[in-house]
C-alpha cells in the first residue's frame, strides 16, 4: 500500500520524500495544462524538485496512446533512466495511469510517485495500483498492477478546478458512496456542486479514498471484492468509447455517471436495489451531469464495447451491481435485451 499524503506545501512535502528516497535522476511527467498550471508548485522552494527532467506528453484521454507511452520510454532513456531512477507523474488519471505503466515497465520497473492535480485522480486513478493506456479503440486495454510508492495530494489544486472537472472527480466519490453506507450516499446527494463547500469536500475526499483503500487492500489484483469499483464503469467506458469513436470524447467522471444510472437501473430491476433510491440518484446524475448524446442506433456497438470489458469470462459480460447500498453484487450476468433497458432508461429519462 502506497504512503498517502494531504498537503499544503507541495514542494516542502514532495522535497522532503524525494530526499529519503535517494534515486540517482529525477523526472516529472506532466501533460501540456499540467506543465503551464501546476509544474511550479514542484519546482518552488530550491529543491532538488526544480533539477527535474520534465517529460511532457499532450493532454486529455485521447493522448492515453502507445505514442505517447512510447515517447516517455524514450525520455527517460535518452536521459539516463535507471532501475534507481524515480518518475514523479503530476497530473489527472490520464497522466497518473500512462506516467505508472511506463515506470512499471521501463527496465523492468522504476520507482514512480503520483501528483494527482484532479479530483478525479486524487479519489481514483492515483491510489490503488492500476496503470495502462487505451488502444485499439478500447479504455485502459493494456496496462498492469503497480503501486506508486506514495500519492501526494495538494489540497490547492482542489482550488482550482473548473466545474467539469469537479463534477469529473465526484462521479467516483458518488460511486464509493454507494458502496459504503446510507450515510455517505445521502451525504453526497445533498452536496452542492454548484456552489462546493471545500472544507466538506476535503473531508468527503479522504472517506472516499479510505473506502477505495479498503477495497484495494483486501483485494489488489482484482480477483474478487475489487471489482465492486467498477460500479457504474461497464457501461461507463463504453459510452468514453464510442464517445471517442464519434471524435466527440468525454470526461471520464461524466461517463461513469451515466454508466451508474444504467446500473442502478439495472440492480432495481434484477438485485433489488431500491427503486426510491435509484430515482434519487439519478435525479442528482441527471441534473448534474446532464445527457450522453447517443442513439438506438448506437446500441450495438456500447454491447460490442462491454463484451471487451477486463472483468468478463467465458464469453459473458460481468456486472457489478447492487442488492442495497453497501450490498455488493459481484459477476451478474444479464441478457442483451436487459443491457439495452437500461439505455433505453438513459435516453428517456434525457
């Protein structure tokens, strides 16, 4: 289990680990809005953070791409990379999820350090070990298990979020929510993310990583109890795939949510999840996340899509749904028809 860390001195903090971790050379991965918004916050305070070698590869989930691994492989290289080298990835998902597969997998592994700068990475992609990038047209199709040796999150970045990406990050939080309690959902249904309280949002982020710790620690390998995480994300990375498909791409958060609205439809309808409940939540969803743009017509390539999802074995697709909030329903199996019911609740309810 990586060490976790909530600061307000991020080059303080970061220095101070870099220091006690000794490597040999040093690197920082950013995107092009990390490298313009964030990067001096490393790099302040006379640290040996600010002799870094930056690496800098294109920004959203379209540049989630071979080429790009391919391009930090060679940077670090190209700029004497060894096994006692550290890669500190400063960034969203995108970055945490490309930067930790390409340290896990030059020379065999190096160390890596994740920066998450998103909501969205502080409360998922950054903690729990998953690494990988998109291809073929598929979400996160290669990749491998791999922790970082510590997630570093600076509270200020919280500061500066645009309300896409806030709403982004508190998908997954709704999410986590959901597994864990009444409590915790109801609290998250009332929250204002119109209006964000960051004192509260600071204290529900540290629930809703201590909720996807737990789940991690117990299963790190995604062999069982850890693919309750992918709540709402079978159908979610379909639609981010046919949203890329079209050119049109979305926020992963955006995705989840919709994803979570079929999948709550679908735990009414065969697990017994409460029918009030769903309708809560999806009040919230569709009121803070508005409508995925997508026709009938779509339907068999989002089925196509969720028959390649990692979770399935022996030909079917793998839901996860939910018999209650905190009652998890692990490797439920549903006919085409009753995964096309639930897109069909999706667009009607838009």
């Amino acid at each position: 289990m990586p060490i976790s860390f909530l600061t307000k001195r991020l080059a303080d903090h970061l220095g101070r680990l870099v220091d006690l971790m000794s490597p040999d050379r040093l690197f920082v991965l950013v995107d092009e809005n990390t490298h313009r918004l964030c990067l001096s916050r490393l790099t302040e305070g006379g640290t040996r953070l600010a002799e870094a070698h930056v690496i800098t590869i294109g920004a959203t989930d379209s540049h989630k791409t071979l080429e790009s691994l391919a391009h930090v492989w060679k940077s670090l290289s190209e700029n004497g990379a060894t096994r006692h080298s550290l890669l500190i990835n400063l960034g969203g998902g995108m970055v945490t999820d490309l930067g930790g597969f390409a340290a896990a997998t030059f020379k065999r592994g190096i160390r890596f350090v994740n920066v998450p700068t998103t909501l969205l990475s502080m409360v998922d992609a950054a903690v729990g070990g998953k690494t990988g990038i998109n291809f073929n047209g598929l979400k996160n199709e290669v990749g491998c298990f791999r922790e970082s040796e510590a997630v570093v999150v600076d509270i200020n970045f919280l500061l500066t979020l645009d309300q896409q990406n806030l709403r982004s990050g508190y998908a997954e939080m709704l999410k986590h929510a959901l597994l864990e309690s009444d409590r915790m959902w109801a609290e998250h249904l009332r929250f204002d993310l119109d209006n964000p309280d960051y004192a509260a949002l600071l204290s529900m982020v540290e629930q809703s990583v201590g909720t996807k710790q737990r789940i991690v620690d117990a299963d790190p390998h995604e062999k069982g109890l850890r693919k309750a995480l992918n709540l709402g994300h079978t159908v979610g990375h379909a639609f981010e795939s046919l949203a890329l498909e079209k050119g049109q791409p979305v926020l992963h958060g955006y995705a989840v949510a919709w994803g979570l609205l079929c999948e709550l439809y679908l735990s009414a309808k065969h697990t017994g999840f409460s029918t009030q409940q769903m309708q809560q939540t999806a009040a919230f969803i569709r009121r803070n996340y508005g409508a995925f743009a997508f026709g009938c017509q779509d339907y068999e390539t989002l089925y196509a899509f969720m028959q390649h999802d990692k979770k399935n074995q022996g030909g079917e697709i793998n839901f996860t749904l939910l018999g209650g909030i905190g009652d998890i329903r692990l490797d439920c199996h549903l006919t085409k028809e009753d995964v096309f019911d639930s897109l069909d609740f999706l667009r009607e309810g838009a």
